[in-house]
C-alpha cells in the first residue's frame, strides 16, 4: 500500500476506535478546590491524546459532557479534572474510586508546541489542558513563563504539582489572586502585560475565561507574539457534525478546542461578545 494511504488507514483506524464508547472505572478521586476534583482512569487511546485534546465523558443515566486531559502518560493513565456547575459535573462529583464512566475521544486539535521562550496563563479552571502542554514544554522552552489566576486562593489549582513539574527548569510561577489572599493581587492578564511590555515571547498559551482568553489575544496583537488559545463553546456530538459549537466558521470541537490568532482573526464579530446557548441563540460571554 502507498505510503499516504497507510497514514489514512491508520487514521481512519484510530478515528473509529476514539468514536467508540468505552466503559473505565475511576480507580483515584483527588479533590484538588471546594468545587474541583481530579478523577484518574486508564485509557490506551487517552494515552496517545495529544496536550488540549478532550474527552466526551458520559455519566450514566444524566449527560455527556466534553473534559479536557488534565493527565496524559504513553501507558494510558489518565486524568480530568473537573468544577461542579451543573446536573452531570454534580453527579460526575458524586462518584467514587470503582464507579464507571463512559468515555469517548479523545477529540479535536490541540496545543502545537513552540521553543524559545515561553508564557503560559491559565485562569480557573482553564489550568486543566494547560497541564500536559506544561509537561511537554518543559523539554523544549528555553524559559518557562507561567502566570495562573483565581478569585481566591483555595480556588488555585495544581500549584504543588506545577512547583514540581518547573523546579529543574527555568521558569517562573506568578500566582494571583483577585482578593490578594495568595500571590499577587489582581488578574493574570495584568501580569501578562507587564511581562510582555519588557521581554519578547516567542509564544502565548491561554486559557480561561473568555474575557480573560480574549484579552491575552488583544495583548497578544498588541505585542505581536502568535498566541494559541483553548475556547469552550457547547460541545455535543464532538465530531463536526451538530454544529452546536459553532463560532464564525469553525467548528471548536474539529476545528479546536486550541485556535490560533490566525483563526481568532477571522471570528472576532463573535469572540469575548457571545456564544450560543442550547438552543443556538446568541447570549452574551
Ligand atoms: C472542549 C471543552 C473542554 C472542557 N474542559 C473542561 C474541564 O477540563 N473541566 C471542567 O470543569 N469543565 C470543562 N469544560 C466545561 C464543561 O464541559 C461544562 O462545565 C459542563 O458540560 C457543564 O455541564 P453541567 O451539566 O454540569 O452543567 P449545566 O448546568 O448543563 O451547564 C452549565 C454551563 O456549562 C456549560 N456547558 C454545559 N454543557 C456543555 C457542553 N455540552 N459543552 C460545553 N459546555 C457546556 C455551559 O456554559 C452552561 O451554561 C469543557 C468544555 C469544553 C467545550
């Protein structure tokens, strides 16, 4: 067979076996905020998940929602890491070391990784995909610039794991809080302005909330460094087929959930104003 032929199959393969539905049982829960817990399962395909690609987590009996990787390693082990704001992360939360989920994926585009110098901004939650690009970039930057953000210091994440992961390299850890009860006071895009009016980045990894993603990418032009960004939209089907996700003419499922500034260039009528709700209708962000 052709060599591009091969590569297709191989694709197509893969793609199959990512679409099917496959039953892992939770074998650790970590609590990690008051609202956040870390769930590790085995997956062999998660194992080959690239940093920013996500999951499609059914929880039985309620919803499937998408989760981005907060854990990836070759031998399948793997983690989400999830905030209760609804029915199914509600439920998700009730489950226990034993219990069973369903998991698809894992899907969409995720983080190209880029040497040099490097600043990572993570806000929330948004902490979550930026975990294995962390893992990842520590083998590649020359320096590590890595700014997190939250409302109040115990809805920080991953700072121990995060002081581990960056000690044998160089890199620098600014935390902030927007109460001023660990860190700095205020928000990461504040920290990030600073930082870029006195040193060049060769590239901006982001995400947060959407006011928060949206100003990295103003900052981003304004200083002109390419930026790569993971954005949410309302993920059903996850293969680019409902549309549900829809912004501009990408799709966030297949076309991201990571999109660079080429690609928020062409939806900035949309980007930071509004999303679509359930229903498609436009709500603001
Ligand atoms: C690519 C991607 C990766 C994500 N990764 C994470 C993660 O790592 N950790 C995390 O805590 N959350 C993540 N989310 C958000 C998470 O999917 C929603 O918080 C979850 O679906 C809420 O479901 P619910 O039933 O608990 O809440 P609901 O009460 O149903 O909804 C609360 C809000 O959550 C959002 N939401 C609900 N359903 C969906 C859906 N199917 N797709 C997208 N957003 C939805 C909407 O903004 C909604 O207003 C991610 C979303 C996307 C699109």
């Amino acid at each position: 067979m052709p060599f591009h032929s091969q590569q297709r199959s191989k694709k197509s393969v893969y793609l199959k076996a990512a679409n099917r539905l496959r039953i892992v049982e939770i074998q650790e829960v970590n609590r990690e905020s008051p609202d956040v817990k870390t769930f590790r399962f085995q997956d062999k395909l998660c194992g080959k998940a690239e940093p920013g690609q996500f999951v499609m987590v059914w929880i039985p009996g309620i919803d499937e929602v998408p989760m981005s990787l907060s854990t990836i390693t070759p031998n399948g082990s793997t983690t989400i890491t999830v905030a209760e704001v609804g029915e199914a992360t509600k439920a998700l939360h009730q489950k226990k070391q034993g219990d069973i989920l369903g998991i698809r994926g894992p899907y969409g585009k995720g983080f190209t990784l880029s040497k040099g110098n490097t600043m990572i901004a993570g806000g929330g939650t948004g902490l979550v995909p930026l975990m294995p690009l962390t893992g990842e970039l520590v083998k590649l930057s020359t320096k590590l610039t890595l700014l997190l953000g939250a409302k109040t210091k115990d809805k920080l994440l991953f700072l121990d794991r995060l002081d581990q992961m960056l000690s044998m390299v160089n890199a620098e850890i600014v935390a902030t809080t927007e109460d001023g009860s660990y860190g700095l006071k205020g928000v990461v895009t504040d920290q990030a302005e600073q930082k870029l009016a006195k040193e060049k980045f060769d590239m901006i990894y982001a995400c947060g909330p959407e006011q928060m993603i949206h100003k990295m990418f103003t900052l981003a032009e304004k200083y002109y460094t390419p930026l790569q960004i993971s954005l949410e939209r309302i993920v059903r089907c996850a293969m680019g087929l409902c549309g549900s996700c829809i912004i501009g003419r990408l799709k966030v499922c297949k076309d991201g959930p990571v999109l660079t500034s080429e690609q928020l260039r062409t939806v900035e009528d949309e980007f930071g104003k509004f999303k679509r709700d359930f229903q498609g209708r436009r709500i603001s962000v």
